[in-house]
C-alpha cells in the first residue's frame, strides 16, 4: 500500500516515535509500564490508518493529565469478581484499565473454555479494536465497546442523549489476518470531524446536525453544538441509535457508572467500557473453527468485482496490511496537522520530537 508523503507529511522512524511518546507520557508522570501501554495503543491507531485515534491524540492527553481529567498514576481495583465476571474502577485512567480487564478475560476464558467478561468505569473512552483484537491475536474471539460524552440524539429529536458509543468483534482467521469490525454507532468518529474543523475542510454529507437538527457538512457546525448522525443516517437512523443505546446498557447502566444524559461533559475524559472474550473451544477444535474462517473469508474473496475493484476486502485487513507494511519498513507517515500538534505537545513538556526522515509538501 503506497504511501504519498504529500500535503506536508513527514515520514517518522516508528522507534524514535515509540519512544518520543514514552518519554511524554513519562514526563506527565505515568509509570514505565503505562506509559508504554498508552504509547502502544496511539501508535497501533496511527499505524492502522486511524489517524483521529493516534498520535493526533497526545495534546488532547497532556491537557488531560496536567488538568487533572485523566489520573496518570491510578488504583485500578476490582469492585465484584465471579469466576466468569470482573468490574473495575479505571480510576479516571487512560488505556490501562480496559487492557487489564481483556487481559483478565482472556485468562479466565481460556481456564474455563467457555466465555468471561468485564467491565471498566470511570476511564478514558476507549479505542474498541485494539482491546478486541487482543483477544484475537491470542486465538479468543474477542468484543469491546465504550460510550462517552452525548452528542447523539434520539431519531425525530435534537438533544443530545447518547455518545459515539463505538464497538468492535475481532476473530482469529486462520492464515488470513484476524477479522477486526471496528465502527461507531455514528456515520463516523467524532475526532475526525474535529480534525476536519481544524484543517477548514468539510465533512460527507449525512456525517454531522446542526444544532437544530439539521443536515450539514460544516465541521464547524458539530464544534459549536451540533450532532453526530446515528450509524444508517438518513433512512434508517433507528438502527445506529438503537446500537448505541444497548451499548450506554452495557458500559454505563450495567456498570453502575454514568449514561446517556446523565454524563459528565466537562471534563471530557470520562468513559465507561465492557470487553468480553471466547474460547472457541468451547464450540469446537480450534484449528476447525479456523479452516472454516479460512473458507467464510475466500468464499467473499472469490466473488464477482464490480469494474476498478482489484480485490475484496474484509474488516480489518486494509488496517493489519498497513500496520505490517509500515512495521516493515520501519516509518510511519504524519500527516501536517498531526505533526504540528506533535511538535506542539512536545514542546509544553519540553521533550524533543522525533526526527523527520523525509518531509515534503503537497
């Protein structure tokens, strides 16, 4: 997948970039182990493609941290364990509470061939995808779902009741990389409107609501007290809201923490979320379950393209091939809103940013 260092790109060492973020992290006062763990998720996101949930993300940290929104040394505990159960307090943390809890259910479901779940409050809102692909990568199928701040309203209203509320299935597949579904329950990530704002571009029709509800594709508009669209906007906008209301059951109502209206919009570093894994041999032979996703995946391969359309795709492998083509050659590109607000973050805590390998302007 070729790159373009176009439009003020600049093409970063991933190492000298790890370790730039491990240091701002260190410099904001999280232990070595957390500091790496946060690192590790920007950097998967970045890596991925998903620039509204990578390195773009550090600013929006550092305030958090230094503004007391986030706990950079927290006392996650155990509220309730059952043999198939956990709930944590995140201890208003980061990334770390949710990996604890897949690492937990991981553990536990493997010990019970069966199904263990757990449950994250007061935590940062979470990037689902990486946590569920935890499980996959450890041969679970794996879930995890966040929801956050309101900024969705019920379809026919326009008060904001329900966050982004983002899911995500991961399933191991074989010699074909895992099957990542990571979406929001909304037409789209509400960082990437925000970045769109920030670089005076539109956004796609059906994305964004004004304030009163209505259509438009000023990003703007979101900023200033708009709306995201429900996911299936705008014929069927019941269907992304109703995913989104059994996600806030999930992660707010079942946890015993905030949901829909009742959410803190200030500070916005607050969030809740539910993971889960499976052992698949509690169903059947792990290596069966993997030919028969071998054969699901190249039955959808095998079908008829439309005209232009090389190949096929499935959710999640336009990611992992440029996560390993970029580990591969060991660079990763930002782009020049990312990098300025690197540069920036770095420079109010005083810590140098990595070094540019090629720089070139569109």
């Amino acid at each position: 997948m070729a790159e373009n260092p176009g439009n003020g790109i600049r093409l970063v060492r991933i190492e000298d970039l790890r370790h730039c973020l491990i240091a701002a992290f260190a410099r904001l006062e999280l232990p070595r182990e957390d500091a790496e763990q946060v690192t590790e998720v920007l950097l998967d996101s970045e890596m991925r493609g998903h620039e509204n949930h990578g390195v773009h993300l550090l600013g929006f940290l550092a305030d958090a941290y230094r503004g007391g929104g986030m706990n950079p040394r927290p006392r996650i505990r155990a509220l309730r364990e059952t043999e198939g159960a956990l709930l944590l307090d995140g201890d208003h943390s980061h990334v770390v509470g949710a990996a604890r809890a897949m690492r937990w259910c991981i553990e536990r479901a493997r010990e019970r061939k069966g199904m263990a779940v757990a449950g994250v409050r007061n935590s940062q809102p979470i990037v689902p995808g990486f946590y569920a692909r935890m499980a996959a990568e450890a041969g679970l199928i794996g879930f995890a779902c966040a929801n956050g701040i309101p900024m969705v309203a019920p379809p026919g209203g326009r008060t904001p009741t329900l966050g982004t509320n983002p899911l995500a299935y991961a399933i191991p597949a074989g010699r074909h990389p895992p099957v990542v579904l990571d979406v929001a329950t909304t037409t789209g990530a509400a960082f990437k409107v925000r970045l769109a704002a920030q670089r005076n571009r539109p956004v796609p029709e059906g994305m964004i609501l004004d304030r009163e509800g209505r259509p438009t594709t000023d990003p703007n508009e979101f900023v200033w007290g708009g709306l995201m669209a429900p996911l299936g906007s705008p014929a069927a906008p019941h269907k992304g809201f109703g995913l989104a209301l059994v996600i806030d059951a999930l992660t707010g109502v079942l946890t015993g923490a905030d949901f829909a209206r009742d959410f803190p919009t200030e500070p916005a570093t607050v969030g809740n979320a539910t993971v889960w894994a499976l052992d698949i041999e509690a169903f059947m032979a792990r290596q069966e379950f993997l030919a028969r996703m071998e054969a699901q995946i190249d039955q959808v391969k095998a079908g008829e393209r439309l005209a232009g359309i090389d190949e096929l795709l499935v959710p999640g492998e336009r990611g992992h091939r440029r996560y390993h083509e970029l580990s591969a050659r060991g660079t990763v590109p930002l782009s020049g809103a990312t990098w300025e607000g690197l540069t920036k973050a770095c420079s109010s805590l005083s810590i140098s940013p990595p070094s540019v390998r090629l720089s070139r302007s569109g």
